[in-house]
C-alpha cells in the first residue's frame, strides 16, 4: 500500500490516482478470480492456473501447454512436451473442476458437463464470497487512508475542512469502485444462471 502524505491545499488528483490504484488492485484480482469460476462455457482461464507437478517442480498449466477453447463446452490442452502428459492429466482429476481429461494423442480434451441447478447454487455462492473478499480488501484500503487523513489532521498537518474533503473524496471512490465489483458479479451471476 502507498504511504499517503497530505498537503493542505493541494490538489486532491494525486490523491485520487493513489487510492483508486490501491483499490483497483483488489478489482482486478476480483475479477481475475471470477472468470475462474465455470459457468458452463469454456475458457481458458478456467483450467490455466492449475497446478502441473512436472520436472520434479509445480508450475500452473498455462506454463507447460497450450490451452484453448475452440467452443462452448470444450477445453483442449496442448502439452509443449508429451512426456508431462500423464502430470497434466493427474493434476486435472485433482482440480475442483469435476471433470475426467481425456487424451487423444499429444492433446487432452476436457468436456464440460451440462451444469445442474444445485451446481448453480454452490457457483453463485461462491461467487458471492469471492466478492465479500473483494470488499474487505476495500474496506481496508479506505480504512487505512481513513485513519491516514485523520492522523494528518491531528498532527495538524492538515486543517479540518482539507480533511473532511479528502474523506469525501475517498468515500466516493469507494463507492464507485465497490459498485464495479456488483457489476462484476451482477455479470457473472447472469451467465450462470443462463445455463
């Protein structure tokens, strides 16, 4: 986190790009976390940060294959070395995915079943968590720009009326980003509620 100096009278641009570059952080790792979550349709990004033990090491799979998702319930996995076939294909079975890989010469295949309802319910509750998660993160961030601003004013380093408008501003853009991540998820919970 950047460590937050205050100036009074001076402009309140520096102070926004910080703070909405601290928060946008966690937003972006938000999202990054949701697209993780199957929604029925295949992508890439569902399969690429499984971890592959190979060459005695762990490595997620997006450094030892090629991934693509030619359609809607299919994953194909191109190994760059086929002797780490049977790792990719163990590390699969293992993944919270639920699916069986299957092999057909120097490519692995990953069908994606239909979803069932229930399956639905426990992804749009995971979902919610990981937004929760994205939350705290912000809340945190305003916390400690909070508690900054206060400091600052206490140590009179800053005038009460500065203060007050840099706790403004700090909470309009908490608000603002917070309501990108209700959009994310909002986003999220229609495609899986599509299927």
């Amino acid at each position: 986190m950047a460590h937050y100096t205050f100036t009074e009278g001076a402009s309140l641009k520096p102070f926004e790009s910080t703070v909405e570059s601290d928060m946008l952080k966690h937003l972006q790792h938000f999202e990054k976390e949701i697209q993780k979550i199957r929604t029925g349709r295949a992508h890439p990004s569902m399969v690429e940060d499984i971890k592959v033990t190979a060459y005695g090491t762990v490595m997620p799979l997006k450094e030892v294959a090629a991934i693509a998702a030619p359609d809607t319930q299919l994953i194909t996995i191109q190994p760059w070395d086929k002797t780490i076939i049977a790792d990719i294909e163990k590390a699969l079975q293992l993944s919270d995915l639920g699916v069986t890989p299957q092999t057909d010469g120097p490519l692995i295949r990953v069908i994606l079943p239909k979803m069932s309802s229930s399956r639905r319910d426990e992804l749009t509750k995971t979902l919610g968590k990981r937004l929760e998660e994205c939350k705290i993160a912000l809340r945190n961030v305003r916390k400690d720009v909070h508690t900054a601003i206060r400091d600052a004013e206490k140590d009179k380093k800053i005038s009460e009326d500065y203060s007050k408008r840099l706790q403004d501003l700090l909470q309009k853009i908490t608000d603002k980003i917070t309501a990108q991540a209700d959009m994310f998820m909002g986003k999220k919970e229609i495609e899986i509620k599509a299927l």
